[in-house]
C-alpha cells in the first residue's frame, strides 16, 4: 500500500511551465513533461483517447489519464533483477474493440528468468488486467541479469514480433536451437506462424524470425510494414538492422565493436551469410527505443528514424542512404533515453530515465 500511495503523490500529469525548447534541423521543438515521479520507466504506450500507459522496471505499470495516475493491478509477476524486470508495452491496434496490450517481461522460472510475452485487457476504468496469458516465454531460463531485449511490435497483419537478447551467452545468438539472440515472431494467440523461416526444420525454434542479435532494444515499424531494431554492441557496434526473414546477423561471429577488454571480436566485420547493419555508432552510445517517423508534424523528417541514447543523453536522427546519424537532439530532458514513440498526432513522446519522465515534443 505504500507503494501504491507513494506512486500516487509522485507521478504528476502536463507541466508546461517547465517546458525547453531546442533547435533542430526542422526549426524549433517544445518538450513538455507529461508524467513525472516515475521509478526507471521502460516503455510508453499511447491509448486511444489520450491516456498514457508507463511500465516501470520494477514491476509496476501505470495509467496517466485524465490528469490522474493510477497503479494498474494484474501484471504478471516479474524477476526484477539486473536488466530485468517489466520491459515493454505495446498498445494493440484494435484497443477500441479488443482493450488489449501486449507486454514483455523478465519471467520468473527455474533456473532463472526469460523474456516473455504476455497479452491481457485492460478494464474499462483503466484499474486492472483480466484475461493475462503468456503467449511466449524464452526457456530454459538464465540466471544472468543482462541481454533481455526486448520489444513487442505488432505488425500490420497482426502477427507479433518481439526482440530478444543473447543474455550474455553470445555464442547462444548463433545457435538456432535457442531463442538466444534473436527476433521472434508469432500469432498473436502464441501459435507459430506457418510461414516463418525455420517451421519444420528439426531442431529450430519455429518461432524464430532472424537471428544473430547481441541486445535489441529498439524496434519500430517504418511505412511500408518493414521491422527495424537497435541493438547494442560491445565496445563500439551498436547497430541499426532492416530486419530480414531468415537472416542472420552476425553476432558475436562478426561485430564493428571490441570486448570490453579491447580484444577482438569473432572474425572481423563481415562474413558470406551474415547481414551488414544499416548503420552502427563507434563509439557506442547505448541505444534504446526506436521510430520510423511519419512526418505528420514535421514533413521534412519524413521516414527518418529516431533512436535514444542510454549513454550519450541524446536522440538520434538518422536518415538517407546509405543510413547515417544526421543530427543529436540533445537538452536538459534528454538523458538516458529509454524509449521513443509517435503520437497520434505526430508528436514524439520518449522516456528519460535519468528524469524519471516522460516528455512529448512538438513544433517550438
């Protein structure tokens, strides 16, 4: 019950006093802060007549609506350890008929933890989950604390798609007997999707859509269905990735990165076989969240993608081919960027964690 209060006096709703505003390419922008207090948030759902739904970390999703927070009930028991905990939250397209959201989790089992996907309803009155099922669960379990991935992205013919990281087991990411380092994809009922890449071949998780990741934690749709992810490198390699169906991405065989200790990675930085990323940063700057924009509000940013910086404090424009960082959005509110949505219309909401907040940007 503390808990509970405490979130209730923290978490505030829209100050635009303490709006900044900052040059970009596309001339002045506002960020407004729209939800405050908040304790390592994750994710930003946007629901259907305006309110907000936040996942923290910890455990803990909550709604931002009409001026008031609330602590959602019903979410699925996390292990909230390391880099784990509750991830992401994607809004389903048909909320207005089916209340429904897709979440990813670190779920608790033997042995440790796994990504997890799980799709509930949300009330009416926004105070709880009913109908929770885990449609996806990454087994075995891990008991590393790192690597989870991991976001859910609903594709436009409903199927699901959710990244996964290798949890620190690289060599894992090449092995398609394991879930580790990859990007799934399934019915949004759970069932494996006859057209995947790996249905039917013995010894492949059949719900394996591309493999080869390190740590994906950016992913987005751009205009034509196409899926997109950021994934963390090592030292140096973060990466932005056009995902293919049945490709293989190359880690920890081939990397733009080093180890941690400076040492070479794998065999260089390409291969035959193996995909080339779009674009990668050296030096790293810890990429998470990612949005092919529309260009509903700004024209000329157009399916530019934005990316947040963990560790840079900044978002990044890129755009053109080839693929390239064109500009840093950076500013008081832009640190350790976690995630990055569009708004219904055409405004860019993104999570600062170093703020414990979430800002909506606008033309200035």
């Amino acid at each position: 019950m503390r808990r509970a209060l405490t979130l209730l006096s923290l978490v505030t709703f829209g100050l635009p006093a303490a709006a900044e505003t900052l040059q970009t390419s596309a001339g002045p922008v506002r960020i407004d802060p729209m939800v405050e207090g908040l304790e390592t948030p994750w994710a930003i759902g946007l629901l259907p007549g305006g309110g907000v739904l936040v996942t923290e970390r910890g455990g803990d999703l909550l709604l931002i609506a009409d001026g008031q927070s609330r602590r959602v009930s019903g979410v699925p028991d996390v292990r909230a350890s390391g880099q784990g905990g509750l991830l992401d939250v994607t809004v389903a397209r048909d909320f207005a008929t089916s209340r429904e959201i897709f979440l990813t989790y670190s779920r608790p089992m033997r042995g440790g933890a796994g990504t997890a996907l799980a799709v509930a309803r949300l009330s009416e009155d926004g105070s709880r989950l009913t109908d929770v099922r885990t449609i996806f669960e990454m087994t075995p379990a891990s008991s590393a604390g790192r690597h989870f991935g991991s976001r859910v992205v609903e594709a436009p013919d409903g199927r699901l798609f959710v990244t996964i990281g290798d949890r620190g087991q690289g060599q894992l990411a090449q092995d398609r007997s394991a879930y580790n380092g990859s990007v799934i994809r399934v019915n949004r009922d759970g069932t494996v999707p006859s057209d995947n890449p790996f249905v039917g071949q013995e010894g492949v998780r059949p719900e394996i859509w591309s493999y080869g990741h390190r740590n994906p934690q950016g992913a987005g749709l751009d205009a034509q269905g196409r899926l997109w992810v950021s994934e963390h490198g090592a030292r140096g390699g973060d990466e932005v990735n056009l995902i293919e169906k049945g490709a293989n991405y190359g880690w920890p065989v081939i990397s733009y990165g080093v180890n941690y200790n400076g040492t070479k990675i794998g065999e260089g930085t390409s291969k035959p076989g193996m995909e080339q990323p779009m674009h990668y940063w050296d030096p790293s700057m810890a990429p998470s969240g990612l949005l092919v924009y529309s260009g509903a509000l700004w024209p000329d940013w157009r399916g530019d993608l934005f990316v947040g910086s963990l560790k840079f404090d900044y978002i990044s424009r890129l755009d053109g081919t080839p693929l390239d960082e064109r500009e840093q959005i950076e500013g008081e509110t832009t640190g350790r960027v976690r995630d990055i949505v569009e708004g219904p219309d055409g405004a860019i909401w993104f999570i600062s964690v170093m703020d414990g907040a979430v800002y909506r940007m606008t033309p200035g």
